[in-house]
C-alpha cells in the first residue's frame, strides 16, 4: 500500500477522508470522527443524550469495539470535536511526536500591492501573520479548549502548540483578531460603497421588512438550539494540520456546520459538493495548494469569514458577489492572484471586492421559460395539446385568465435590503421596464399587483395598460390618510386591471381593515386589537366584473397582509375583516339566492405559509386553536373561531403548491396564492415552477431575470354551468379609473 492509500475507518471500513500519513506523527482521527459525528443524522445510530456533553463526547469517542482512541502503527490517537463555540478533548497534551514549533520558520511569497499601506492591505498582513502560526493540528481545537478551561477557572497545562505556557497565555483566536481590527475600522468607507444612510427610517419603510442584516454567528446559534433543542449541539469542525489530500463527500453531509477548519493541509481543490454547506460562516482554507475557488462557494450567503492565505489561487469568482455577509477575504501569499482584484481589495476591502464582483458579473444564463400546467375536466394533468383538443367552443367562451403579482415597490428595495442584487439590477428604471415585459407578456385578462407605488399607478402603469387594452382601479394603503401629499403620493397600494375586451367594472370597493375593526361594533375592542391590529396600514381592492363574453358575475379582491411573521394573527383577524366584508358587498350588490355559488376570486401576497391560520381559515373554512392565534384576544373571533361560508381553494393546491413565490437568501417559500370559489370556477391550468436548474444557483431574487422577489402566480379560470344572476344596475366609472390620492 503507498502512502497516498486511503485509510479505512475501523467502523464499518468505508473511507472518509484520505491523507499522506507522516512518520513519527500523531494523526488524529478525523475520519473516524466524522462516522461517529452522524448522530441522529444516521438512522443505524444509536441516539445520545446530547445535552449531557460528557456523555455526547463518551459516544463520539467510543468506536464499534468501545476504543478511547484509535492508534496508527504505535502511535495513540485523541480526537476533538467542537461543541458550539466551545472544544471538547479526549486529552490535552500533546502526543509524543506531534509537530512542535521550530525555530525556523518556513519561507512565504507576499503579494506585490499598488498601495499596500491601506488598513485594508495592513488587514490581511497583520492576519497572514496570525494564520501561518495556526499551521498545527487541531490549532482552533486546542485553542478552544484551553479558553474553555480558563473560562471555568481551571489552571490546565498550557505548554501545547498555540499555547505560551511560559506566560500562561496563548495568542489571540485569528477569528477574534479579525473581528477586532474590522471593527477599529472606520465604517463610512463601506457605507459611502454601499449607498447606504444609516440615519433615521423614511416613514415611507415603517411597515415594510427592511434589512437581512443578523446577529453574531454565535448568539444565533445560542437561539436556534433553544428554540429546537434536537439541532446539534456541535456546529464547528476542525481538520487542520492532518495533511489531508482529499475530503469525502460525506464530510459534506453536515449541514449544520458554522465553522470548518481546513487549513494545513495539502488539499488541490474544494469539491463543488461544499455547496451544501449553507450554514457556514467560517471556513478556514489557508496554507493549502488551492488553484481556485469553486463557484459554488457563492450560494454559502452565510459566509462572514474565509481564510485563504497562502495558496495558489489566481482568480475570485464572480459568483463570490453574492456573499453579502462577508467581512473578510484573506489572500495574502497567493502571489499570482489577478492584480485587479489584488487592488480593489487593498482599496475597498473585502466588501468593495464582493460589490464589484456583484455589479461586473456576466449575465447568467437566461431560465427556461415556466411552462403551463393543464388540467382536464376532472381535475388530471394533462398534456397542452390532449387539453386543446377537450375544450369546446362554450369552454372557450366561459375561461379566463388571472394573474397575482408582488412588483417590489421601489422604495422598499433598497442596497442595503438587497445587497445582493447588482445594483443595476436593483436600479427602478430596469426593474420597471423588466415588470413592464414580463406582465405584457403573459396577456392575461385580470391583472392583480401589490406593492405599486401611487405616483407609478399614475404616470406609468395606467397609461401603458390603456394602450395595451386595459383599464384598472387603485388603493393605497391607510398610512398614506396621515401624510402630506407628497410624501401620501409615494405610498404604495393595490392596483387591479382587466382587459375590456372580455370583462366590465359593476362596482368596486376599498377595505381597510383597521379602519372597519375600529368603526364597526361587532369587532371586540381588545388589547390586542388596539396594540397589534389598528397599527397596521394593509388594506383590500375589491372589484365586481361582468364577463362580457357569458353575462357572469365576477368578484375580485386584491389584498397584500403584513408582513411579519411575529403578527400571524393580525394576518389572520385581515383575512377575517376582509371575508366578511366580502359577504355583505356580495348581498347587496348582487342579491343572491346563495352566496357560496358567487364566482370569487381572492389573490394576493398573504405573507402566510401553508401550514398558518390563514391557508387553514381560506381553505378549510374555519379555523379554531392555531398556534398563531392561541392566547390572543380578538372577542368572538377567537373565542368563537374564524368561520366563512366561502368554498376556497388554492388555484395551485392541484399541484401541491409551487415550491417558493417569493425568493431571499433568508426566507424561501409560498406566501401568495389565488383562491377561487370551487362551486362557481374550476382550474384549468396554472403557470408552473421556475427552472429548478436555475433556481438552485441563485440566492435570491431580484436578479437580472427577476425584477421582483416575488414571481407572478397566473391561473386559468372556467365558469361552471350555474352562476350568479346578473345585477340589474351597473356603475359606469370613469375611462380612466384613476384611484384617488386621499384613499
């Protein structure tokens, strides 16, 4: 066997990791580790008690045959595994023949800089420095546990690599250093690259999310372990000074790592399987023969940190512009790394670098178009063509199409919001003419947006809509009642459009949902309602439509909820409001002999999963002991429940929903949705999924293909045979249906 052979874990024989083993040198068994480390993520394991880390360390330690170690020729070795921001040892000294510091130190190229008196080049040679002397095994483990022992008061044996034990000090963690001197930096530089003001928030944001920014790696650990007490209590690994050539994929198993450490070892290249990876915020690659980064590094968003010093790379690639997260690049020592980069990162930093990455990538490759999804008459997808050939010239005259769509207003998406969006892609007036394709495009009959500024219903939407066929009404949200009217005029609504060839306006109606709770007696005057419910600004566009084609009746309404997901039962008492009101506009408007056999459509961003009250309330009719509204007080419709004598579906519950409609490096999932009256429509089709290829390398939207972080939801609609009686009045409203500016 040579020495590049595979070393087989004494488990199960399955290799893990391959490396050069030295002779006269200890390895720790990172291979052996790695198996013991799947816990509860291999089902042939048996589960251990991980909120006893004795225990926990007892079980990873503990192969097949019970060893405490595993031994290489004669050699014992002591694993580590790091438990949060903490390590844990089977031994604390090192091993006979383990690598000690010499006195002579090994020979490093240094990068030629333009101007390499910037604090941003001092950054990355003050840390190069700090990173060649963490080239020992296990550095950031011992290191670890020696502040572990020193946190409980213990006086341990300092005298290890990384440890002075002469001072009884050890020198400072290389994550902690950099922490510090970015902070010493002066921030204005990042903010003025940015475009960013840090100063108070325009009240025209107050509603709206407006950053992704997040806490510290380490207290957001601390909260997502005790929010879900089954997560791993170890989130960092560290394999450096093993010599590894090689990493096995199933390293890349281990989703929930925050911290790799893979410096010192004699790896060639990261494979692309690291995507996986998502959780990571540190990964240290430094003192290695890396001829590259793979791409797939970018889709890491989490990524704060990477060490890469004293390599061979040559190049950054682009996809690197969507680590919006990252503080620090190291690349000192990489002697043939492309100069430009070189510069703009001694000049701007490790932020500057990603920003021109971002903003100069290439345009990727265009998605596939989304392709329609047909259904027969009872209910079965089926192919385009079987579907032409079932419809009859009636069910062409009785179908109609509808979209739903979120258009990203542009005062919410800010640089600082969508940091990693090019800032030409972000940039309204290309957003704006992409929303203007995309929606022409489709040619659909009923056209539902949220999030349309006021001024842009005015001066853009409503004048390309008329010569394109179309006439539209507008509401803006309640918030714009307590501004003067220039600022009023840039808050954003709901507009709603339908092509005059095929439908005719009845009546419309505006409903905010505040104002209705407040004014009507029915609604409990709570606690509740008065400080979570009458704050909120989110209101309804309701619109009665004439199909021209058939004489049916048509209800639209248009609504856009809240947003956060701490308020779900605020979400839930708007769709409560907004349900009812429905059914009085309905009686008196239409007079029917039975409500439910109305055609009504209900769209828009609902903000809500589907597993929250509100998906339950739309599509079961009821909803009753939810966890988003349990211990809340909103008088008869909680202690009563939510009810409805609406028949709802979801227009996409055929397919089981889409996988996302809205898009976030942070959030990823369903929150808009078309509902429809089953008795009175059937769904004959809907618009399908973006190309999962191309989904699966973005990080979120908007991008150059996708002017908003939400994706347009289109569905075809069929009259049933019965349907409401036409009405025997009819508004005419004016050509123009310019929603009013004091609404």
């Amino acid at each position: 066997m040579n020495t590049a052979s595979q070393y087989k874990a004494q488990g199960n024989g399955q290799g893990i990791m391959r490396h050069a083993p030295q002779p006269q040198q200890t390895q720790i068994p990172s291979q052996y580790l790695l198996q013991q480390l799947q816990g509860s993520h291999a089902t042939n394991q048996p589960q251990t008690d991980s909120s006893n880390p004795s225990l926990l360390v007892q079980a990873l330690f503990q192969g097949p045959q019970s060893h405490q170690g595993q031994r290489i020729g004669n050699q014992q070795m002591q694993p580590h595994v790091v438990l949060g921001s903490q390590t844990l040892q089977s031994s604390s000294v090192v091993p006979p023949g383990q690598n000690q510091p010499t006195s002579q130190s090994p020979h490093y190229d240094t990068i030629q800089v333009e101007d390499p008196t910037t604090f941003h080049w001092q950054h990355q040679v003050q840390l190069v420095q700090m990173s060649r002397k963490c080239n020992q095994p296990h550095f950031y483990a011992r290191h670890a546990a020696v502040s572990s022992r020193k946190l409980l008061g213990k006086n341990g044996n300092n005298n290890m690599p990384g440890v002075d034990g002469s001072q009884g000090n050890q020198p400072p963690n290389l994550l902690e250093a950099t922490k510090t001197l970015l902070m010493s930096t002066d921030p204005t530089a990042e903010q003025a690259e940015s475009g960013e003001n840090k100063s108070a928030t325009d009240p025209l944001l107050w509603f709206k999310k407006l950053s992704n920014d997040t806490q510290d790696e380490d207290e957001e650990i601390d909260a997502s372990t005790l929010k879900d007490p089954t997560r791993q209590l170890w989130r960092a690994l560290d394999l450096s000074g093993q010599q590894l050539l090689h990493l096995s994929e199933k390293l890349f198993r281990y989703d929930f790592l925050t911290k790799l450490y893979l410096n010192g070892n004699g790896l060639t290249e990261l494979p692309s399987s690291i995507r996986q990876l998502k959780s990571l915020t540190v990964l240290d690659v430094s003192q290695n023969l890396l001829s590259s980064f793979p791409p797939e590094l970018g889709i890491l968003f989490n990524l704060r940190y990477i060490y890469a010093f004293d390599n061979r790379l040559t190049d950054i690639p682009f996809e690197f512009g969507n680590l919006y997260e990252l503080e620090f690049l190291g690349i000192e020592g990489n002697v043939n790394m492309n100069p430009e980069y070189v510069n703009i990162l001694a000049k701007r930093g490790s932020r500057g670098l990603t920003i021109h990455l971002r903003d100069n990538a290439p345009r990727p490759t265009p998605p596939k178009s989304r392709q329609w999804i047909y259904f027969s008459n009872d209910g079965e997808i089926i192919e385009e063509q079987e579907y032409r050939q079932q419809q009859t010239e009636d069910d062409i005259v009785n179908t109609f199409t509808m979209m739903t769509y979120n258009t990203l207003c542009q005062h919410y998406a800010t640089k600082k919001m969508y940091r990693y969006t090019p800032s030409w892609a972000l940039d309204w007036d290309y957003r704006r003419e992409r929303l203007k394709e995309q929606i022409l495009d489709l040619q659909t009959d009923i056209i539902c947006l949220q999030e349309v500024e006021h001024k842009t219903f005015d001066d853009f939407w409503q004048p390309i809509m008329l010569s394109h066929g179309y006439k539209g009404i507008f509401h803006v949200k309640s918030r714009a009642k307590t501004m003067k009217e220039s600022s009023a005029y840039k808050v954003d609504g709901c507009a709603t459009f339908y092509r005059t060839s095929k439908f005719q306006a009845v009546e419309r109606k505006h409903f905010e949902y505040g104002r209705i709770a407040m004014s009507q007696d029915k609604f409990k005057k709570t606690e509740d309602l008065f400080n979570r419910f009458l704050n909120k600004d989110n209101i309804a566009s309701v619109l009665i439509l004439e199909h021209i084609p058939s004489g049916n009746k048509l209800v639209v309404a248009n609504t856009h909820l809240h947003w956060d997901p701490e308020f779900n039962d605020v979400k839930t008492m708007q769709v409560g409001v907004l349900l009812d009101e429905l059914q009085a506009v309905i009686r008196k408007h239409l007079s029917p002999k039975d409500i439910t056999k109305v055609p009504l459509l209900i769209c828009g961003d609902f903000n809500s999963k589907v597993h929250s009250a509100v998906y339950q309330l739309f599509s079961q009719g009821t909803v009753d002991k939810h966890e988003d509204i349990i211990g809340r007080d909103y008088g008869k419709f909680t202690e009563e429940g939510f009810r409805h004598p609406f028949h709802l579906q979801s227009s996409y519950d055929s397919i089981g929903e889409l996988p996302y409609t809205n898009v976030s490096p942070t959030f990823t999932d369903v929150i808009d949705y078309i509902w429809y009256s089953t008795p009175s429509l059937s769904v004959k089709g809907v618009l399908g999924q973006v190309d999962p290829d191309y989904s699966k390398n973005i990080i979120g939207f908007p991008n150059a293909d996708f002017p908003s972080d939400h994706i347009p939801l289109l569905s075809t609609f069929m009259f049933k045979k019965s349907s409401a009686p036409r009405p025997d009045t009819r508004v005419d409203f004016r050509s123009d249906f310019r929603g009013s500016r004091k609404t």
